[in-house]
C-alpha cells in the first residue's frame, strides 16, 4: 500500500492511518471510484489579500492570485474551496481590499452550478459566531455556484469591542462559510461540518488560529475536544493555522499534537510549500500548501507556489498539486564576497587597492543579480512579471560593502523591489560561497540567536538585563503591540493599558492600600504571572456573556454505543456527538420552494445519518 | 390646487410644477389613483452607521436606527428605498461597521417579496463604476425582495488610488445599487434610472456629491446636464447631496441652481429635518429629510428624526414624514445666566458674594437640565435611552463660569453625553433669557463669525494677517486636511504634499530656474489661484484613463422632434436622449430562466419605451 505520493504521482491514492493495516484488497482500484462519490475540494491558505497593496509594482498581486485561484475552483469544477486563514493580509483591511474580495467571490462563487454534496451538521453549532443561519449554497436568496469554507488566520482574526473578523463581513453577505471559530480560550470543543456526497462522508474540523502558546497549553491540558459523528466511515478532514515550526521564543504546535482520529491536515500560516501530504509520528497526514502569495523574502517563499486539488472517496484520499501561474516570481540566493586578501592574491596586489575592492565587490554582486533575473525570465510567468529578488551579501571586509539602496536603483526596471534587493551580513571568516566548502553551511545559522521580532527582542533586552517595568506588564503590553503590528489593531495597547490601569486601581482600592504601599503593591501585583494571556483576557472579558456552554445545546448520547467511531488522541480528548444535527425533514426549508430549475442540487435530507 | 403638505395631512397630493397651471379637473382623487400604478418610496439621508461607534454609550445608535429603517420599509412594503448619501460615516468604515451594514442588508432586503417595477435603462450607464452589469433585483443570483438605491455624500465618498467607496462594497456584494458616481470634475452628464410601474414612468436622477465650489462652478459654466428619456409622462425624481444653506467661506448650491425639469429633489447633506416638500423659486419641490443620528449637537439637529414615504402616481406626488422611533432623544436649550449684579438686587448684597455667585449659576444651570431630562423623558422613546442634551451657558460674568466636565459627572447615568453637556458662551450684555427679550435673538448671532470648521479658521488667519505659505499651497492643503478629518483618508495631506512637491520639481526643471531665483518661482508658482480643486485634481490625475467620454456610448437621436420632453434649466443643460437602453427582449437575460416561482415579479420588457 502506498504511503506518500509525490508531486508528480497525482494517481495515487492514500488511505487514512486506520485503514492501512487492513486487507490489501480494500484499497479501492481508480475504476472502482465512482465520479459521484468523490468530495473534489480545492484547498488554498494564507492569500494574504490586500498584502503591499500600497506598493506601485506589486499592488495588485494578491488580488490576481484570488482571482487565479477562484478560476481554478470553476475550471475544476471542486465541490468546494477551503481556504486555511489568512485570506485577508490585514484584520481591517481596507475598503478597496474588502470590495476586491467581495467582487471576486461574486463573480466567481455565485452561479447555476450544481452543487451535489449534502449538508448535514447543524448551521447554528458550526456557523454560530457567524449570524448565519444555514450553509450558504442552501441559503434560499442566493444562488451559489462554488461554496467556500474558511477558517479565519492570526492576520484577519476578530478584533475590536465587538470581535469582528473581515471573514463575518464576506460570511455575512453570503460569499463564504466562516468556521472554526473559537472564543472561549480556556477549552476548544470542535464541531465538525459533516458533508456526504454520494458514498463519501466528509467530517471537516476547523481550528481557527488561536495563539499558539494557549493552544499549545490547551492541547497539554487535554483541553481541546473534538466531537465525532457517528459511524466509522466519516473521513475526518482539519484544517488549522498555526505556528508548525519553532520561531524564536514564541511556541508552536508540534505535528504530534493533533489527534490520530484525523486522516488528513491542511496546515496554514507557514508559508513554504510543503503540499505533498506526509505522515506525522502519530500517523495523522499534514499537508502544509503554503501561502499563494511571498509577505517576507526568505528562503521558504522561494519555493514555487502552488495550491492543492484535494479528492476524497471513503478512507481514500489523493493530493493533486497545482502551480499557481499569476505569482510574482520570486528568486532568493546568499553568496560570499571573496575578501580583500583573495582578490590581492588573485588579480595582484597593485590592482586591487581599497576602491577596486568595493568596486570588484559590485562586479561579483551585479553578475549574480543578472543571473537571477534571468532565472526568474526562464521561469515563463504570465505576463511577464518583475520578479522578486532577495541576496544575501555575506562580507568579511567592511570595505567592500556599498549603498545598497542606491545599488538597487539601476534596476528600477527589472526587479519589483529595487530598494531591497540586497541584504549584507558580516560574515567574520574566509570562505568562498561559490565554491560551497563547509562554511557556507555555517552562514545560515549565523543570525540564530537574533530574534526575528521586535517583541522577542523587548523580552531578550528584560531578561538579560535584570530589570522590571514598573507599572506595566511587560508580557501584556508586548502581546498588544503584536496585535497592534500583526494584526493593525491600533487600539490595542491602549485598551490593554486602560485595562491595566483599572485593574490596578481596583485592586489598590479592595485591598485598601496606604499611600506609603502603594509602589511595592503595584510592582508585586506586575510581576504576577498570568495562567493564560493577559491580552486575550481582556477581550474575553470585553466579549462579556458569549455562549460558552455550547456543548449543552447538542443533543449527545452518553451512552455507549459499538457503532461509533472510537474515542482517540494522545494530548486531546474526542467526545462523541449524536444527533449533532436536530432533526428536520426535508422541504422544511420552506422558502426554497420558490425557486425552480435547480434540481441537480441534492438538498433532501431524508435520511438522518444519526 | 394645493401647494403644501404639512406633517399631517399625509393625503394630500402634490403636483409637479409643470402641470399647475392644467385644468384642475385633471387633478387625480385618490379613489382614481390605482395602488398598482403608485410608487411606494422610503426616502432616508445620512444615516451616518459607524457614528460615535467607540463612543461607549452611543455605539450602537446608528446601527439600530438604520435596522428601524429597513423595517419601516418592510411594513410599509415600498417599491424600493432611496438613501441621499452618507450612509456611512466614515469612507473607510470600520470591519464591524461594514459587516453589521452586511448582515442588516442581506437581512431585509433578500428575500421573496414580489417586486412590480421595471428597470428600463441601461445597468452599465447607471452603475458604470459600481462593476455590476445588472440593477440588483435583476441579478439571477439574488433574491432581491427591496431593492436600495443611493448615491455616495461627502463621508462616504470615493476615496484612495482605486476611488472606492464603502458603497462599492455593499455595490459588489449585491445588497445595493450604488448610482450617481460622477468622476470627470469637469462636465457632468446625469443619466437617469428609469423604473416602470403600471401606468407611472419614474425617471430617479443620481447626483453623489461633488466638492461644493467644484459642483457650483460646473452649474455656473453649464456644465451639468441632464439626459431626459423621450416622452413627457416621466416624473423626474432627483437626489443630491450638497450644503443647501450657506457656511463660513464654504460655498454652497441655491435651491435656485435646479434645473425647472425636476419635479422633486430630495436633499440629502443638511441634518435637520425639512422633510416636508417646499416649492424653490423655480419651481421645483425640495424635501429635505434630515439624518437620522444627531452627528453634531447643534439646534437644528434637535428637530425630531424623520424619514419619508414618497409616493409617486404619473405626475403627482406626496410625502408622509414617519417619525423615528429609535433615534436617542436629544434636547438643545440655550440660556443666559443672571449676572453678579442681578443676583444681588434680587437676593440682596450680603447674600450673594464671589462663592454665592457660581453656586446660584450651578443651581441654575441644574434646573435647566432637570427640565429638560424630564422634557427627554416626555418623549416616551423606546427603551428609555440616555438622552443627549446641550445647554448653551451664556455668561456676562467670567466669576459664574464653573468647570463644565465635573458638573457633568453627576449626570454620568442620566445623560448619554455627559462630558459635554454644557457649552459655556461669553455674553458682553446684560439680559435674561428666561424671559425671552429682544437681546435673546441677538444671543444666537454672537458668535457668527467664528468659523465652525478648522479650515475656515486656518483661512481666516492667512487673510486677516496677509501672509503666506512659502512651499505650499494653503488651499490645496487646506482641502486635504479636510479630507484627512471629514473622509478619514489619512493619506490625503500626504499625498497632496507628495503632488505638490514632485510639481515644484517638475516645474524649476522645464523652466531651468537657476538656483537663486528657486524661491521667488515656488512662491510665484504657489501663489498661482488654480480654478478647480487641486486635491480633486491631484486624484483625477490618478484615476488615469477613465472613460469621460460617456455620452457617445449612448445612443442619442439629436434631431428635433416635438415629441419629447422640453429641454429646460437656467444653469444647466438637458439634452434629450432617445434608446438611452440598448433594445432588449423578453427573456433576453438567459440564466434567469432557471428560476422559476417568482411570476409575480415583472421583468418582461416587450415594449420598449424609447
């Protein structure tokens, strides 16, 4: 039985952990597959809509890509798109930005096709943050051609008084199912969206991003839940964003985390393309289809974009990639300037004096730019796009390094970043990157221990330095300015110090604090850890009474029953649902009845699968 | 033949000027006007959603007073609803503001409610920069129940690089339709929608706001015409959103600029309600509704909140104004405290010193705002909300002023605006307001030549004290501030500084100023009057290539014919446009096919009407 399925190898065929150890002769032949059993599902994360909108070259580029992917859906005809958050760059992004996407999703994703899979969970567990009160393709005043499911990223997460994510402004339209939304952030109970098409049944979990250290924590303290449907043939699908590899100080979740009842990730927010589904430790696939779109220069954007066609059929599954045409080409590479003793060796001491150092600096650099410009022509992109390029200059000699804003500007035309094109790094030993000898291995390490955010930095500078904020948690008011910068949420560190400041004045008056105290008080009551995130509490306590016994409104069998699924997870703990969905006989949607001409669409709902 | 309305007599008809002088039997009884030839209208302006929405008390008022609206239109089962602008209150509305403005939209207006007007003009001519190719009860994807029209006002105008208004994103998700975008800021060609019902042909004439001086200067030039569609039974129905009164050294339209064709204008911008329709000198009916959220706590804005049902049968009309019932009371008085000398006649000298003096104006000031809390509660509102209040203090005697914020305190759960509840004004004569003398008229005009807006005042100072900017130019500055605070676009000063200075540049290169003659041009340059706008100008150069040249794409038959409306207007130009819609057939709009069950709604267009 096959176990991994490459880029190229888009017949093959996978099969959920479970389903491995048994008889050969189950693994369904392509002939066996019946078309009308197959959940075609185009899966895309991290679009980051609206990125560099400002910029003059590369303004429209998220939207290109949107559109490109939107295309696809209808020229693959997918069942559905699922995006893994992040479809907005900003969490307000800005009117054009949000028209942008409306329109798109309009003209894209409303329409007479058919829509064959059936809808079977309960709208008002798997929506209810989103207003809505159905699935938007049985929504009787819209017509959906393509329906779209998204969960929401750490870029366009709810914000303000009011926790509103862009996603509810397009889910309250119409244009998307918004899910995975999870507000009470001391436990997370996942309530799947149960589809069936045909003789597949598809539970898809959505884990929208919750800050990874919560999660993290949450996960540890068998604090995230997951209910199951009845019956052993669901493929249980997940889509998460979070942190997949360790960053800095800041905490991720590790593959091992996720419960072995899933068959199948989509991981988002890492923005390298690993698309091709492997197997986690404890068996469960993570397909990772990275960002559409380059946000930062590094290396991992560099890898060739692409999104995924997804098709289920029973335990089966197939990851088809596809190779996004409308993106930016984007070509990174790190070189090492031979230094002023080498080129004296080589060209004469007489030749090269300090000038001609920096001069024969340019010269190397120039050539390598040349080649990656015509690297990225090779690349035959859509209309020809100016590429993106980013290399890394590692310099031993201080001497040979040059303005590079300035050194940028000759190819103003030819390049889609001039102003960055190069970045220096002192480099302090003799080697010659061209060459690839050992050390050039050592010269990505070199930055290791220089955090990549400012936030991490604000926390190395307290810690080495033995010293305390005073009046202000420094971990509250660090995580608010991470709000304020990730997720252009400006009133953040302003609502966390009025917050703290209340707080602080509260306390003062309960505990009836004399005047002479009042420093010593303050500082003890800062230093205070906090269980779970300052920052997030307060919105939690600004959220007020949200419903967070949710669990209750199910109707659920304690019982035990044989026939369900079994209870799995190692750091998680799985529940089983019955009767998730209350019971509604078909044509109780009364409304639909208006519209005719649409009988393709399979919406009858005669057999309860509970 | 009646002339006015008045708040009460709902049943009386008004009829268009043109058919005054007819003979009076041609005035229609209501028993001859058939409900299926009458349109049913809601007419509301400046609605303003996003308003003091961090405000903690008032957050939700325009929200919940825009829901009321689409209620009333609801119950009242109108034919559609027409907005005159200023639906938002900011152009880049907040993610919440624009998701509740979604969620309300989709609410009320989708659904199955049969509509039994006809949409007779041409969608890419009417919504050519709203990228809709269909009005959109039309759109065979929605199921549009009340279809709204609005044009854009001065808060929610279209802003940035791409010119976008917060109404294209409403536009593009389907729950408008966004007309009378106008962005050539030269010449404006007004193309009516044409809308059938029974026997009444309503032609709805969409003038979105344009900067008050810019849109005068056109009306000067005649250069604002208007197309008329052939044949004289059209009831010609416009809306604007323009300053009606004069301010400071703003300018502003004369009711008189109106072309005579108008048979009613309803006037959008002005925030007190006059929404009972008046004859100007030319004739034309005016109804000026008002907003419906007090966004300023002057006099005018104290007038209860209307909106109004306009109905329309052939060339009569009449407006019935129904009261808000939602909107927060606000109650606006104005007094003049008693001086030192007064209170000392009056309670004898050794009563009343320095102490005694500020206590009895507190106790006055006190008795006022009891009585008018009371007068607030008077008005049985719904939900008992905190009223807004504002007393203008006028003083003769600087020992009566008290700190305005701290008396406010106390009335922290009685008023919905306690910080600034009084104004304190600084009256040089001695009188009693209570008693209502000849000086209390004078109290009003006090303070007349202060300018109310900071750009005025910034004007102000550069004429009275006859100096200059030396770099800039004040009044292109001056504009964008405007725009920077009135449209929330932070990046207009910025950009107007970016225009101004690449300009300068381009400038002392063509003309190779030599260097010490470089000042004396850029103050000679500066100091040059520009007859349009420049910040409009600015923003016109970056629209780039839009088609200005729309008219030809109509299809006009210039020759005279008489049987076509008179071409009119004193500062303006009708021209007459015949076929302003393409021939289409019934049926013609294929995918529409597939919908069946809603016969009842009449989209057949057999008989073409040009």
């Amino acid at each position: 039985m096959c176990i991994y399925s490459s880029l190229s190898q888009s017949e093959i065929w996978l099969e959920s952990p479970e389903d491995q150890n048994m008889d050969e002769t189950q693994n369904t032949t392509a002939e066996a597959r019946n078309e009308e059993d197959i959940f075609s599902i185009l899966v895309a994360t991290d679009i980051h809509m609206g990125y560099a909108e400002k910029d003059p070259i590369r303004s429209k580029d998220t939207f290109v890509t949107f559109e490109e992917i939107l295309q696809v859906a209808q020229e693959r005809n997918v069942d559905f798109l699922l995006l893994g958050g992040d479809l907005f760059h900003d969490s307000q992004p800005s009117t054009y930005c949000l028209y942008k996407c409306t329109e798109l999703l309009k003209r894209y994703c409303l329409g007479d096709r058919p829509i064959t899979m059936e809808y079977l969970s309960d709208p008002s567990l798997n929506f209810s943050f989103a207003n809505t009160d159905s699935v938007n393709y049985e929504d009787p005043n819209l017509n959906v051609g393509i329906p779209v499911f998204s969960i929401h990223g750490n870029h366009d997460d709810p914000t303000g008084e009011q926790q509103i994510s862009a996603l509810n402004l397009i889910s309250s339209a119409g244009l998307v199912n918004y899910f995975g939304k999870h507000t009470n952030f001391n436990s997370v109970e996942v309530e799947p969206i149960l589809l069936k098409k045909g003789q597949t049944h598809l539970a898809l979990y959505g884990l929208s991003h919750i800050k990874d250290e919560r999660l993290g924590r949450m996960f540890l303290d068998k604090n995230v839940s997951f209910l199951t449907p009845q019956g052993d043939d669901w493929f249980n699908l997940m889509v998460i964003h979070q942190n997949r590899a360790s960053r800095g100080v800041k905490s991720f979740i590790p593959d091992k985390s996720l419960p072995e009842m899933i068959d199948l990730v989509i991981w988002g927010h890492e923005h390298n393309c690993l698309i091709e589904p492997v197997q986690a430790g404890n068996n469960v696939f993570i397909s990772q289809p990275g960002s559409s779109v380059a946000t930062s220069l590094s290396q991992g954007e560099s890898i060739p974009k692409h999104i995924g066609l997804l098709q289920i059929y029973k335990k089966e599954f197939n990851m088809t990639p596809i190779p996004l045409k409308t993106v930016r080409p984007f070509i990174y590479r790190e070189i090492l300037l031979r230094d002023f003793e080498t080129l004296r060796q080589e060209y004469g001491e007489n030749e090269v004096d300090s000038v001609a150092n920096q001069a024969l600096a340019i010269k190397e650099v120039e050539k390598v730019i040349e080649e990656m410009i015509q690297e990225a022509k090779d690349l035959g992109r859509k209309g020809n796009m100016l590429p993106l390029l980013r290399l890394h200059v590692g310099y031993k000699d201080e001497g040979q390094v040059f303005n590079a804003i300035r050194f940028g500007q000759k190819y103003q035309d030819k390049v889609a970043n001039p102003k960055d094109v190069i970045k220096f790094r002192n480099h302090m030993r003799t080697s010659n990157t061209r060459t690839g000898d050992k050390e050039d291995k050592e010269f990505m390490a070199e930055t290791v221990n220089l955090p990549n955010r400012v936030e991490d930095l604000v926390l190395q500078y307290f810690e080495t330095n033995d010293v305390q904020l005073k009046c202000l948690n420094l971990r509250a008011f660090n995580e608010s300015v991470m709000k304020c910068i990730d997720s252009n949420q400006p009133d953040a560190p302003i609502e966390v110090c009025n917050y703290l400041t209340k707080d602080a004045i509260k306390k003062l008056e309960e505990e009836a604090i004399e005047e002479e105290n009042v420093e010593a008080f303050i500082i003890e009551n800062n230093t205070k850890q906090h269980d779970v995130s300052l920052v997030d509490k307060i919105l939690e306590n600004k959220l007020g009474k949200k419903p967070v016994a949710r669990r209750q409104e199910m109707e659920i069998d304690s019982g035990s029953d044989d026939d369900v699924s079994p209870v799995k997870g190692n750091d998680t703990t799985a529940s089983t649902a019955r009767g998730t969905r209350p019971a509604r006989g078909p044509g109780s949607r009364g409304g639909r009845g208006s519209r005719g001409g649409r009988g393709s669409r399979a919406r009858g709902k005669a057999n309860p699968l509970f």
